[in-house]
C-alpha cells in the first residue's frame, strides 16, 4: 500500500517533470509493468490530476501507447519570488507552465517582513481570484534571496534587503490565509533545483547554479541533491573570498567576497557607474562592452576575471558536470565568457575541468520562480492523492 | 536471503567500525530483534570472522547480553601509504588495530611507478610472510597524494611525484600477485572516511578533513558521504585559488592555491628556511614558534592567515558540522589557531559557521592508512561469506 502510494507520486512527478508521456515510456522510466502503468493512471485521473489520450498518429510497428498529461489548468500551485529589485507572484500549474502572474518593482513597496508579505499575499489572492472556476490550489511555494531555515522558512540573514531572523514562510502563510504552508526555500538553491529538472542541467545530477540578482548566490547539486550541510545553510558562494587583498567591500560585513566582486554594485562601479543601480543599468553595461565602449568592456572583463576565479574554485571542489550562469550573471557571462575561461584554464585542475560544461540558464529569469512552484508542488508529488483529501 | 547477506555485512561492518558490540546494542543499531542477531553472529561466527564472549561483569537488572568481537588477528587487509615523503605498508585486522607495520622513507626510493610498486610489493610481502599462520587476508587497499581515478586505481595526476596517468591499482596488484585487487583511494578522501568511521568526525556526517603532507588535500563528505562529482575527482581543496595577486607558484602550474600558501614549501619559505624540507624541519618550525622565535612565529601567523582564508571558503560553501586538521596541518593548527579563527570571524557567514567545530585529528599519522585499510575492507563488509569463498 505504501508502495502504491509512492508510486503514485513518482509517476505524477514524472508527468510534471517531464509532461506528457506515453504509458510505455512511464512503465520503463519506472521500472514497473504496464499494468500497473494502467492502475495507477486510472487513480490519478480519477482523482482529475491526469488525463488520458489516445496518441495522435501512429508510430509503426507495435499497439499505439496511451498518453498521460498532467491536468495543469486544474492543478497549480501559488509561486512566490522575493529579489532585491521586485516581487514576483504566479500561478504555475502542474506540469510547470505558468498560467497568471503579477509582479511589482520593490522600490515602489517597502523592504521590511510586513510590507513584503502584505503585497505579496495580495498578489497571491489576486491570482486565485482570477482562477478558473474549479481550479484546485495544492500548495504554495516561494524563493527568497537570502539564508533560509529549512522546515519553517525563517529568514536567518538576507543583507540586500536588512533581514536577520525575520518569519517570513509563517508570516507569508498567515497573511495568504488559505490553510496552506508555505514551503521557502533560498532562490539559487531553488534555481539549481529547476535548471536540473527541465532546464540546462537536467541529466547533470553534479551541478553548480550561480544567480545573479544584485547579490551574487549558488546552488549546488551533488550526486542529484541540493547541498545542505549541517543546518541546511550550505552553498554561499557568493561569500566565498576570492580577492583577500584590497577587495571591494561586501554588504555581509567582509569585503572581497565573489558577490563584492561580480555583483550589480560592483559592474556598475567598474563601468564608472556608481550613481546607477537595477538590471536595466547592468544591461546598458553589458551592451556597451559588446557594443565596444572601453570603459565597459574594462569593467566586464574585470568581472569576469573573478568570476572566473570563483568558477575555478568551485570546479575543483565540486567536479561538476556542468556549471549554470543565471540571473544577471546569464547576460554577464555571455559579454565575459573569455576572461571566465582562461581563470579556469589557469587554475581548475585539467582532471576536474575535463568534463565540466558551461552553460547559459534555459529557464532564464524563471527559473528561480519555478524552482518555488516545484516546493510547492512538494506535498501533492510525495502523496497525491492523501494531500487533496 | 539478499537481505540476509545485506545484514551479515552490515553486522560486521558495526562492529568493525566501533569494536566489540553487544548482542543487544547490534539489534538497536540495526533496527532488528535479538533472534535475527543471533542468527547472523552465528553465521559470521561460523566463517571465522566474530566471536561471541560471555559478558564480564554484570550490568545490574536483565539479562546479560553476549559481546560480538571481530576477529582481528585472524582476518586482515594489506594497506598501503604512499605519502610525498614515505611510503608505508600495515596489516591492519578487522576491527581496525593496526597489527604490523613497515616503512621507508621515499628519499631512499625513486618516485617513479616501476620503484614505487617493487617497493610497496616487497613490504607487502614481508608482511604477509610474518602473518601468524591461518590468517586470512581478505583485501587490499592503497592510499595515494594524488587525483585517483575510481575503478582501477589510475592515478590521474600527483603533481608531488611527477605522475601523470599512472595505472597504479593495477601495477600493485600485478606485483603483489595474491589475486586480490587494490582499492586504491586519494590520501584526504580516506582520512574523511577514517576520521567520520572511528576519529574526531564521529557523528558528523558534513565534514571536511583537510590533510597536509607536503601539499594540501582535502576530503569532504556530504551527508555522509564521499563528495564525487561527476568523475570522482571532487574535493581538490589544496588547488583552491585563495592569493590571486602574487601568491606563491605552485606545482600545479598555477599560483596562490591553498597548498602553495600553507604547504611544506610555504611553511618552510616564510621561515627562512627555503633550503630544508621534510616533517621535521616543519616541526621544527612549528616548535620555535611555538617558543616565541619571531621568524618562525611570523610564518606560522602568515601560513595560519591563508589556512583561515581556505576554511572559510569551505565553511561558506558547505556549513560543515566539523573541520578536522590531519597530517602535518594538525601541528600547523596547533599553533596556528588564532589566524585560522580571525579569517573565519570575518569572513564565513555567521549563520554558515554557527554550528561548526575546529578538531584535530583524532587518528593523528594513521588516519590515511586506515582509511585505505577500510577500503580493502570493502568487498569483504559488502558481503562477507561470498567474498571468503
């Protein structure tokens, strides 16, 4: 019975993962019959979270297989994204598609818990407001960008926005008032995580993740598994040192850290920028040093120089299969990809660099909403059927 | 009857790890009742590879329950040590005693593989020849200051003695000649593993081991287990980029990297000392230091400021429960302590460094090697009768 419960949830994971499926592919993916392929389908369109279709066209040889499709305009989930810059609220059904979504600039709201979680509970009831008669919520999930504590998405230090110890997962799920938790998790963290299932890192279980927001952050799959440590808190990257002499202060108190050195602060610094902040003015750099402008291409080519180093680290640490750039870093590293390579060339090991890929974000600035809508998902893939009751 | 098999490793495999062990503290560990203990010790006692002894002593109301001890001096492994400065071969029993020792320091062999291997063969031998008679070696594992590839035991890259590309595992196993392969591991990776088994990392399943033999090696385990990457060649510590501006030159080609900073070389250099090498002159070092002689205090101050700045990078990115300093850099600790634990007040995140401890290394010289022993252990604790067959 547990095991019929379990396998439930995996095929369901494996239809929001993956989208539709043929049975055949499922019962191999699966490693079980397709009978029980059979079984188990049927109780989940029972329960309206999947659909049945008959294949379109014939693929030769051999009966045609069915076809199951997760039901994603019923099912959804509520996706919270709390950056440095703007809040960020979706709807996201099933099977990953995002249906609705709302967004504000967050220097248009305060930065204190209050403030934040007041607009975004607002949003949120907005978005189920506007839902479809009949739709089902089954969770909510949300990315913050700072250290999160696992199990009730305390805040234990977000320096962007001032935050230490603030209870934004109970605050966020008192607020929504929908009688569902709210499931936190840090946003490169939740970034990684989605890169891996349906973005540039899916078959790559040892995966590095860089996010660039204003800050600079990782997350860090090993053997298919976030990194956590011994508290959950693992995966700083951001504060990894990387320029112990004369470094550019950092917002955490130090000053040489990875996110000093590559963060927004410091590309606009380096482009002689100082007065300027926000993605917008990050872009304008990007674009002048492709366009040519010296002082830009200076300055990206500084910045790429330490996130090159930090790449290196990271490389011989970890012996990723493929290292993400996302977020801003995503624009970044495609102006400073040479100076990125040639850190790596200098100081990864030729062992540990010899299988590692380089890759551009494929969820782009959705992946860190997404990689929430996934936690949020979290209850109804590990128990379907026992979560909607 | 797999699960039968699965349990008789999994039985000695405790009381390999933690000695002898009652009949009622195995039933607890293994989550199973006093019968099923009883049905396996007798088996395991039948192979020859336990004991069952009587209590000594009573332990106040209940039954006295039997203690299950390995039987070390009759079941062993051969394990190899091939250090930078010597190389070592141990018969180590079941249980973990070492039982027999030989060593030579390298400075009287050559470097290369072909001398290496005769010599690692010919101890090996000497070893096996003053075996008590009816003992059984049961595996044999090697330890190397190098990047191994999982497998065969191909050392991929040791800068230290020139290799590159090297069929280590298979030539010792040739020269041995005793049918048994040889496990071979990287020298950090398996004081990790011996220092999580039965030393200063008991209990801590997020831990780092940082190990310093002329260079600098590192071990991490995540959740307990051996950090892989995506070959196995993870956890390259010691080429960590921690002096990008006018760091010393390494061996690696590259310069600034923790071992060229806090290595033999280093530690020597900043001492005034660039002509001498070896433990001992390190220890002289560490000595003069510790009495107050400035030079040698400076170095240690300056070598203790790039040690810090490395396990705070590593603290950031993976809030261990513990950091535990093994091989030279347990004495580089001893005194060095006050740099290592500034660089960490500021630069690991407070919440990533919460709950981090600072140890030594609780099986001081021999952590390396019994961390081999236990991987010629391996086949035999997988499952046990099989592999006596």
């Amino acid at each position: 019975m547990r095991r019929h419960r379990s396998n439930l949830g995996t095929l369901l994971q494996h239809v929001h993962v993956s989208g539709p499926l043929s049975r055949a592919a499922l019962a191999e993916r699966m490693g079980v019959n397709r009978s029980t392929i059979l079984a188990l389908t049927a109780e989940l369109a029972g329960a309206g979270l999947v659909r049945e279709e008959a294949p379109t066209g014939t693929t030769g040889a051999g009966r045609p297989s069915f076809v199951v499709r997760p039901e994603s305009e019923r099912f959804f989930v509520l996706a919270f994204d709390v950056a440095v810059d703007r809040l960020v609220a979706a709807r996201v059904g099933l099977g990953g598609p995002i249906l609705d979504r709302r967004s504000v600039a967050r220097s248009r709201v305060g930065a204190d818990l209050d403030t934040v979680v007041r607009e975004l509970a607002a949003m949120g009831r907005e978005l189920l407001d506007a839902a479809p008669p009949g739709a089902v919520v089954a969770g909510v999930g949300a990315s913050y960008c700072g250290m999160i504590r696992p199990g009730d998405g305390m805040v234990r230090y977000g320096p962007e926005m001032g935050w230490v110890d603030q209870a934004f997962g109970t605050e966020l799920e008192r607020a929504l008032g929908i009688g569902l938790p709210v499931a936190v998790g840090n946003e490169a963290h939740l970034g990684a995580l989605a890169e891996f299932a349906r973005g540039a890192g899916v078959g790559h279980p040892d995966l590095i993740y860089l996010h660039g927001d204003v800050g600079v952050g990782g997350g860090i799959l090993v053997g298919g598994k976030l990194l956590g440590g011994e508290g959950g808190y693992g995966c700083e990257v951001g504060h990894m040192l990387v320029n112990p002499v004369g470094g550019r202060p950092c917002l955490c108190g130090s000053a040489g850290c990875l996110e000093a050195e590559t963060g927004e602060h410091a590309i606009l610094a380096a482009a002689g920028r100082p007065e300027l902040f926000g993605r917008d003015a990050v872009r304008q750099v990007v674009c002048d040093a492709e366009a040519g402008q010296l002082r830009a291409a200076g300055a990206m080519a500084e910045i790429g120089d330490w996130l090159g180093i930090g790449v290196a680290n990271l490389i011989n640490l970890f012996n990723p299969g493929v290292v993400i750039f996302g977020g801003m870093l995503r624009e970044v590293y495609a102006v400073a990809a040479p100076e990125v390579a040639a850190r790596i060339a200098q100081h990864a090991m030729p062992v540990s660099r010899e299988r590692t890929e380089l890759r551009l974000s494929g969820l782009r600035d959705d992946a860190t909403l997404l990689g929430a809508a996934d936690r949020g998902f979290g209850a109804l893939l590990a128990d379907p059927l026992v979560s909607l009751k």
